[in-house]
C-alpha cells in the first residue's frame, strides 16, 4: 500500500479541487449498485451518508430508493454546495454532528484518501449501532498519483477494514465498475 506525499495539505486540496471540477458532470457510482445496497440493507433506513460525492449522484440514487431519508454527502471541492443533499468537507476530518448517525455510508473515493487507517475510523465512527459502510473499491482503478493518492490491493484494504475493528460482512463483486467490489462493513461489537 502507498499514499501520494504531498508537500503540504494545501496541495492535496489543489488536487483534489482540480480532479473534482474536471469531472464534475461525471457520475462514478451506478445506479444497479445503489439498489443492491439498498437490496442488502433494507428499507428501514432514515440517514444516508456519502463521501467523495462531485455532483450528488450517488445522493439522488439513493433518494429514489428512500424518499424519506436524510441524505446528505461530503465533497471538498469548492463547488460542493451549488449540488443538492451535499456539504463541502473533507471526509478524512470527522464532523461532530455526524457521529453516530448514519444506517449507511457509502464511498467509492477511498482511493482519495490520504490517511486510510485515520478515515476509516471517521467513517466508523459515523454510523449508528446498527450502521453499515459500504466501501466500494476498485484495484485496477487505484494509483499513486496526486489525485488519487491512495494506492492499494484488495486484501491491503480488506486488512485495514479488518485493523479499523470492523468486519467484513460481504462483498458484492458482481457487476460492479471496473471489476471492483464493495466491501460491506460493520463495526466490530
């Protein structure tokens, strides 16, 4: 495993800003893999909590299948709040209000993290007691590179799940965007 070493924090967001606003109209996750979640998780659901989000995709989806949740999504790029259900932060900082209040929180940007084990533990931290994470995570998308900083295997995120006190429930593997999976995540009890 490798994270990108940036000079300073300013320079992560740099990147971060520049990657977001060249792919903002640019949708990663699919809607397919938000109803199998939803699928997995069932429909007693009140808040949802999405990271790394551009333009509230993964929101919206999720608003389909559960029009009255409360949905919100973290971005850090500076246009964040111009998108619905979206709040400019950076999810490797924990936020007080969010702690302890989430059924699901869903990210397909861990590979945007700079401190994998430190994030986990926010994301941990902000689900509820009976709250899943569900990490999708793709090794033939993950580089060293400045805007994708995180660089590592399946079993080296599986590991770090595992070292974050949380088990791996499931995976769904199957139809999902460049041969990745989505780590099904609980916190250990």
């Amino acid at each position: 495993m490798r994270t990108w070493e940036y000079e300073n924090y300013d320079e992560y967001l740099k990147h971060q800003n520049a990657t977001t606003l060249k792919k903002n109209n640019w949708v990663y996750a699919q809607k397919h893999t938000i109803k199998n979640i939803a699928d997995y998780k069932g429909f007693a659901v009140k808040n949802i909590l999405c990271h790394g989000t551009r333009a509230a995709g993964e929101q919206k989806y999720f608003a389909e299948l559960y029009p009255n949740a409360y949905i919100i999504g973290s971005e850090i790029c500076q246009t964040a709040e111009k998108f619905p259900m979206t709040k400019r932060w950076d999810f490797n900082k924990p936020m007080d209000e969010w702690v302890g209040k989430f059924d699901i929180i869903y990210t397909n940007s861990f590979d945007h993290t700079i401190t994998p084990m430190e994030t986990l533990e926010v994301w941990k931290n902000q689900l509820n007691f009976t709250g899943t994470l569900f990490l999708e995570y793709s090794a033939k998308k993950s580089v060293h590179h400045p805007n994708d900083p995180l660089d590592a295997t399946d079993d080296e995120v599986r590991q770090m799940i595992i070292d974050n006190n949380m088990i791996i429930r499931d995976e769904i593997n199957e139809d999902v965007k460049h041969k990745g999976r989505v780590f099904i995540c609980e916190v250990s009890r």
